[in-house]
C-alpha cells in the first residue's frame, strides 16, 4: 500500500508550529509496512485541499489528511473532500447529538461553526474524537482510503492509535510487532558498518534507526498473518543485530541509558555520587530524571572552580597545578574524593575543556577525561570530542554513564 | 513572490525525525513578506525530486529546497535539479579547494562521494557553507529563483541568516529589521493577553512568538525601503510591547535566560553558589551553558537525599522531620548552606516534588520551592507546577533563574 500525508493549515505555511503530525502518522505508517512517498503542507483553501487530493490519489492508496476540521469558515477539509470526491455534505445524528452534550454539560449554546463539525461526505465513516470537538473519519472508495484527522497532536495521537492503526492492521490483514534495540558508546557510522549487510538484506523485519533525545536506536518491526509468526520472523534478526553488536547494546525496549544505569545500582546495592567539572551539573540531572533514583544516588559535587574540587573534593592543589584541571589525575582525584565525601560505593566525575574557548595545541576543546570509581578502584577514560560546548558536554555525560554501565553489566554476568 | 519549500529526505518521509527547516524557512519567509503557498517532503529520488521542483515551479517564483547534498549515492537534490533545468553539473575549484582543506586538516583522504559536494548545475551561484561540508547554491532561471540548501538544521539556519535572507532583501528591494524580545516569568496565555491587541494590530512591524527551547520569545520584523525607515517602524512597537510586559521583558536581542543572570552577576561582581533536590544539577547545568561563568560560579551541590543536605548544607535535621524536605524552611537553609559552605555571595536552591510519585494531598507533585540568597538575605518562592517529571523539573530551572535576573534587574537600576 502507498500513503500520502496532506496537513491542512495555513498556520503551518506560515512556520508557526512545527508539523508533528506529519511525523506522527508516517512513522505509524512505516510501522505498518506501508510506504509514504510524499508529504504536504497546504492552506485552508477549498480548491486547493481539493486539488491536492487529486494529485495525491493518483499516486496513493491511501491519503491522511490532518487539519481543517476547526468549527471556524477558514476550516474546509471535509468539503474540499467532497468536492473531490463529488459528495454531498451530510449531517450526522450521533456527532450532533455528542455536540449538543459537550456544550450543553459545559452551559454554552452550540454554534453555527460547530454545528458544521457535524457534517461529513456521504457514506463517511464517522470515528469519535474523544479528545476534541471535532470527529475524525474514514471514506473508502475505489479501492481507496481516506482518512480525514483534526489537526490538534493531542488528538491526531490517540485517533491513530485507537482507530487509525487497528483499521490499517485489519485492511493489510496483517499483525504488526517491534522491538527497540537501545545503543550507546558506539558512534552511528562505526555501529552501521558492523550491521550494514542486516540493514540492507531487511525487508522483513525492517530495521531503522528511531531518533531519541540521546544515543543511538534501532527498531526493527516485523509482519505476518498472526502474532506467533511475526515473533518468529521478529526475534532471529534481534538477536543477530545485538550479537553482532554485544555491549555495545545497552537494552532491548523502551527506555534509556540512566534508566538501565539506575536499575543496575539498585539490583547490585551500590550508592552513587558524581563530582562535575565542565559538565556543570548535566550527568547529576540525566541520573536524577528516573524518579527511583533516590534509593541509591547519595550527593553531587559541582566542582566548575579549582578551589571547589581542592576544598570539597580534595584534589590535591600540587597535582592540580603539575597536571591542570583538565587530566587523568585529577578526573581520578575527583572520583575518589567524590565517593570519599558521600560515602558512596560508586562515584562518576568529569572534567574537560567544553569550549568555545580554553583550548590549547596540548588540550583542545572537546578533551574530555571520565573517571570511575567502583569500590575502592579508580579507571579513567579520555574522549576526544568535538562540536559546539552544549555538544561537548552532553556527550561527556553519555559517555560516563556508558562507562559505569558497561561495568555494571559485566559485574552483573559474572 | 510566492515560494514554496521542498524538504528532501527518506527519514522525512518514515518519520524518523521532525521537519523543523520547513517550519524555519517558511517563518523567515513569513518575515520577508513572501507567502508560502505549499510545502512537500519527497524522498531521495531523482525522477520524484525533479517533478516535485516541475509542480512547484507552475505555482510558485521562489523554490527553496532542503537536504540531499550529503555524500552518500542517495543524495542527489542538485542532480534533480540539473535534470529540471536541463543543465549540466558542474565541478566548482573553490569548493573542491575548500574540501581538500578541510578533510586534509583532519588527516583524511578525499573520497568520491564528497567530490560529488563541490559539483553544481551550471550557472549555480555557490553558497558556503561554515557548518559542514555540503555548500548551498542560488540558480536563477526565468525570473525565478530555486535556492538548494543543505539538510542538518544547524547548518541551514545560519545559511539562511547569512546569505538566503540578504539576497532575497535584496530581491524584493526592501531592508528588514527584527527585534527579538525575550519574556519569562509569565506564562503564553497570560502573555498574548496583555499585548493581544497589539498582536491583532499587527501588519508592518509583524509580531510573532519566536520558538526557543527556554521561555517565551516574541519577534517582531518591519520592512521599508530605508534601514531608517524600517527602524522608525520598529522601534514604536518594541517599546510599546515592553512597556506593557514591564519586568517580564528579561533582554532584548539573541540571548538566553543563564546569559543575563550571568552577565549580571558579572557585573555586579556577585558569585554564586547553587543546592538542587529534585532539580538536581539542570540550574547549574543551565547556568554553566554560559562560557564565562567561570568567573562567578563557585560550586554547585546536589543534595538530592536528607543526608546530603543536612551533611554538605548544614540543613538543620529537626526542620527537615518538621517541615519535610519540600518545604519554605528547608529551601531557605538549602540556599543558606550553599553560600556558607562555598562562601558565595549569591545561591540558589531548589527542593520540590517533581513526581511521577511522592505526591500527597498536602504537597502533590509540582510543588517546588525555590530559595534565593543574596548578600545575607533571604526569600523564598513558592511554586505550583504541572506535567512530567521533566516538565516539573525544568520550569522550576527557568523560575530560579528569573527569581534572580528580577532582583539582580532591580538592583542594577537602583
């Protein structure tokens, strides 16, 4: 099946909001088996909308449209659809009377404009909007489908996957399952040489990378008639992905990295702290995001100054001045002294140079030095980095919290 | 001169990431006074992109694309384009020039893929471009102009302030002028209606909220033929703008919240220390976002558990069991102990409930207090807060940060 997405609103021509719908529903789509080749992005304009479902229908299956179903003269997708498909504009008894009771339990009159919300192309199946006052629905012809959505993301969001998704599922007769294979240490070229011939020999499963706010993922979803087919399709090319991959897979499913760290120190009882140099605070709040964390994080130290990492941690002010901030003694001195300060089993620290400035030939900007404490030994690990300080520092932060959990996980195997 | 903008790219089109260049140049657009009647994302194909640029070309003067410069065989936006106008593509000494340097500094060889990057159609002016490797170009055909631009968003906003908006100035043969007007401490809704007339009002300046990942930002563009001119249109409505959102109003011009405070207490010759419970490390994160904070910032401590605040903070143990760790008299010691220990002239301290759990009757989630020490003196500020974990957490940053700016403000202008 071939999908085309048409989001209506002149709001979004003008770059006040950013199409999120757009992205919403081809990812579902992709999800799905079905190929979207193009997106659009057109006004509230009735020939246009009109048009555009011409030229989409020649092309697609199937065509999504979001947007336009607003009780204001400016919202006509739902005409343009009729005009399109040369239908009439019906009133539906159930949408007007659910109208009537969401105002009316509210105490305001029903308006004209909303009174139009209630209207749909002949022979359109009506799909409640639980979350807004305008119904969604679908019309089929041809062979053809037509899903026509509101344009609010708190409602395009649940519609899709309480309505969209199971009727798409049904219509392909197909049973759709993914896993989420979570990535980190590893840089997106290196991890895509090692699984390069995965990718390219996929069809089904389908593998690709699903962005995050942090590291890398992969999603890999397969298809078949019922759900004990799709596992057996599904589970075979997991398993040989994170082979190839090893510890460079962090977990399977929906989570993140401070949730898999957090998790490991709870089930192996270790408290932790970190001390922060450049990083200022960002690898405390990344650990501090999973709500369970207070079982086992002790204390931070944001040592940005020398004298903070002299009298809090206790660095020692000589190998301070031999060796600089920025050095392998002293990320280990600040581990030490973290895990010293807080009494804790385990302690992180950080220290390099984020840039735009501080940079030498012997130190640029983007070195960075980790340290790891782990019940009385000390590691540490130099990173070069690169990219703007905001850059530097997130990527510090990741690395640390890879680094502590690569060493959890193998004390974890053993 | 009507534009439209066409976003080339497979990850567009599967939803693997979100289309914020279409929304950034049809803002920019907006701002030129260019209307922008269509959108379309299409996927790296040659035949597809070069009928998307036909179709485009039948409504539209003005034709930006983004992405498909990469140096991979799937990225052929210029291709499509030499394909469209039937030009040849053409090798340009200056950019192969350009990449040899680059590549050559980083010890790397040249491969073909990125030979393909210096090639143009025919007669294509080349834009540099100082964040990656990929130039942008402007083809004139006609009357009408295609602009090709690069894919990352970081490499096509500066390519549109620096070079795409000038030309097009230039074209339409008008001078543009934005202020940028940034507000915190005060919500969206309570914003648009103190200046909601104004906003109504608007044609020549335009007023429009200007997204930012911190606060709420308004733009406001004039156009004239003159620079005198359009700032004689400017002007007025900036400042009557900021008359009536008084103190809400934290800077005028590119900048963010950490950046004032910072600057501020640079100024002021004022050093700060912080103590985070539930926001634990994301204010001294933020404030370290500012390069030179080196100069002020002392120390940060993240005493998420009692331990730690009663240990580092000297936070009395009896008003922790009284008052709970969430409370007036615990964030008032929190930003007490901060300034003590690392003897700063100001800290600031935040303890609250950021949730999923922890919530009672008493204190539900969101409830955070945020405390301000300043030369001896104490206040606190208490917060009722919404949303995610997340959510909770980084409002209760940005309330911190704007507790300080306003009273480091007031004392500026004493």
């Amino acid at each position: 099946m071939k999908a085309e997405i048409i989001a209506v609103g002149t709001e979004l021509l003008m770059g006040e909001i950013l199409n999120s719908n757009s992205r919403d529903i081809a990812r579902e789509l992709y999800n799905l088996g079905i190929d979207v080749y193009h997106q659009s992005v057109v006004g509230d304009n009735l020939n246009r909308v009109s048009k555009e479902l011409e030229t989409a229908f020649e092309r697609a299956d199937l065509v999504i449209t979001t947007g336009g179903l607003g009780p204001t003269r400016d919202d006509l997708t739902k005409e343009a659809a009729a005009h399109f498909l040369k239908r009439d504009m019906i009133l539906d008894e159930e949408s007007i009377k659910h109208l009537e009771d969401f105002f009316g339990s509210r105490g305001l009159p029903l308006n004209e404009g909303n009174k139009r919300q209630a209207y749909f192309p002949e022979g359109a199946k009506i799909i409640p909007n639980e979350n807004g006052t305008a119904p969604a629905c679908i019309i089929e012809f041809d062979e053809k489908v037509l899903v026509i959505l509101p344009g609010p993301p708190r409602e395009v969001i649940p519609l899709m996957e309480k309505y969209i998704i199971p009727y798409l599922e049904k219509r392909t007769g197909k049973v759709f399952i993914s896993d989420i294979i979570n990535i980190s240490g590893i840089g997106e070229g290196h991890m895509e040489e090692k699984i390069m011939d995965i990718i390219e020999a996929q069809e089904n499963p389908t593998v690709a990378p699903y962005a995050k706010e942090h590291g890398l993922t992969l999603r890999v979803t397969a298809s078949a008639s019922t759900e004990q087919e799709t596992r057996l399709l599904l589970e075979p090319v997991v398993k040989k992905i994170c082979d190839r991959l090893g510890m460079d897979v962090y977990a399977i499913g929906d989570t993140t990295l401070e949730a898999v760290v957090a998790s490991l120190l709870i089930e192996q009882n270790l408290s932790i702290s970190v001390a922060e140099s450049c990083s200022g605070g960002l690898l405390a709040g990344r650990l501090i995001n999973y709500p369970g964390i207070s079982k086992v994080f002790k204390e931070g130290f944001i040592t940005y100054s020398n004298e903070s990492k002299i009298n809090t941690l206790g660095v020692d002010s000589k190998i301070l001045s031999n060796y600089g901030a920025v050095s392998e003694e002293v990320a280990k001195q600040m581990a030490k002294g973290a895990a010293n300060r807080a009494k804790s089993d385990v302690a992180l620290s950080i220290t390099g140079i984020a840039g735009p400035d501080g940079g030498t030939d012997e130190k640029p900007v983007g070195l960075v030095y980790i340290g790891l404490y782990l019940l009385g030994e000390v590691k540490v690990m130099k990173m070069d980095s690169w990219g703007s300080r905001d850059n530097v520092r997130r990527r510090a932060v990741s690395q640390a919290l890879d680094m502590l959990r690569r060493e959890l996980q193998i004390r974890a195997s053993k």
